[in-house]
C-alpha cells in the first residue's frame, strides 16, 4: 500500500491538467459544432496523451504497451472532433474504431480468457439486434463492426487483471480494466441516445463515463516498462 501511496503522489500533479481540462469541458458543455468546441472537448485527451509521454516513451520494445495506448489516444481525440460535426459522424466513429484496435493490439490476447469473452460479445449482439433498426445505410454496417471492437477491447482490458499470490492484483492492469468498462458503458449511452430513444442528460452521462474510461486506460501505462521487463524475465 505504500508502495502504490508513493506512485499515486508521484503521478497526482502529472493529471492536474486532465483534471482541470474535463472541468472547463462540463462548465462550458459547448454543443455548437466549432473548432473551439473540438479543441476544448479534445483538451483531457490531450492531456492524457502528454501523461503517458512523461512516463517515458521510446522507440524500443520495452515501451510498445505506451506507444500502443498513446496511438489509441491520439485516433479517440481525432474522433472527438469528428465526432462533432453531424456529417462527420461515420469519420469519428472510423477513428474510435482504430483507437479500439490499437488498445486491443496493447492489451495482447493472453491470457485470453473466453469466458469473458463469450459474456460480453452476447451482451454486444444483443445491443446490436436492439440498435439494427434504427441504422440505415452505412451505419448499418459500421455500427455492429465498432461494436465488435469495442466488446473486444473491453474483453482484453477485463483480461489482463490476474491475481497471483506473489505479486496480488496490479492496480495499473485494475485501472485498464475499469477503463474498459467505462469505455462500453459510454458508447452503449452514446448509441442508444442516437440510434435507439433519446436519453436525458445524456451528454453529461457519455463524456463523464468517457473521459474516466480513458483516464483509466492511460493510467495503466504507469510502470508498464517495468511490467513488461517482468513479463520477459518470466519467459526466459
């Protein structure tokens, strides 16, 4: 515990600027398409991107996992912007649907626990059937395939939490996890609103959920260099 009370004093100063971004986000809750609207909705992913590169980023393997997560920060803050804009709806959604893939690609498929998998791709199917009448043209294909990719991402992300006698549960692999729920709770919120009925404050609902989901993905980069030195010493 005070191991994790050190790194959580370490990291606290680094998210201020997320912190104080999302703030200024939910005071203004600017809903006018507008370059300055995508530019404050796009501020706590930025701010998160920068988080993860003051942890250190290179171009060697030891920090694949960071790239791979600052990858899928950089297409969710494209996709923010995008997503904006009516006519650009199916752009932002192709750009979430690679920042999905990316964070699939970073959280890797072992162990691949399939009962996980099996549970949430039911829950994506039927969320699919509920959402199909309301998708006409593209959207009725682009939907239910980034709905594929997030029910993945969120698999691989609920995946990685093991508990081991000798080292117990990684709060950072905890903090992916909950990020990855996050994340399908606010884009099941963001369909439902938009293809299925209308729900109340439900922008408030999407971004909170959204930026806790992210800030919960970032986070798991902390010591990931470590964690992947670990992971190879393991092998050898």
């Amino acid at each position: 515990m005070s191991s994790l009370g050190q790194v959580l004093k370490s990291i606290g100063p680094k998210l201020v600027p997320f912190f104080k971004t999302s703030c200024i986000y939910f005071v203004l809750m600017a809903e006018q398409p507008s370059l300055l609207t995508a530019c404050i909705k796009c501020l706590p992913i930025i701010s998160l991107i920068m988080f993860v590169f003051l942890h250190g980023m290179s171009l060697s393997k030891e920090h694949t996992f960071s790239r791979r997560i600052v990858a899928g920060l950089v297409f969710s803050c494209f996709g923010d912007a995008l997503i904006i804009w009516p006519n650009l709806f199916l752009g932002g959604m192709a750009m979430f649907a690679i920042a999905q893939i990316m964070y699939i690609s970073a959280f890797g498929f072992k162990p691949l626990n399939p009962k996980i998998g099996a549970i949430i791709f039911a829950l994506a199917t039927i969320v699919t059937y509920i959402l199909m009448p309301g998708l006409n043209g593209v959207l009725a294909i682009g939907v239910p395939i980034y709905i594929s990719l997030l029910g993945g991402m969120t698999w691989r992300a609920i995946s990685q939490v093991q508990l081991s006698k000798e080292n117990g549960m990684k709060w950072t692999k905890l903090c992916s996890c909950i990020g990855g729920i996050l994340f399908l709770i606010s884009d099941t919120i963001l369909g439902f609103h938009h293809f299925y009925h209308p729900i109340p404050y439900s922008a408030v609902s999407i971004m909170l959920t959204y930026y806790a989901a992210q800030l919960g993905i970032a986070l798991s980069t902390v010591n990931s260099k470590n964690n992947n030195i670990n992971k190879q010493v393991n092998v050898k």
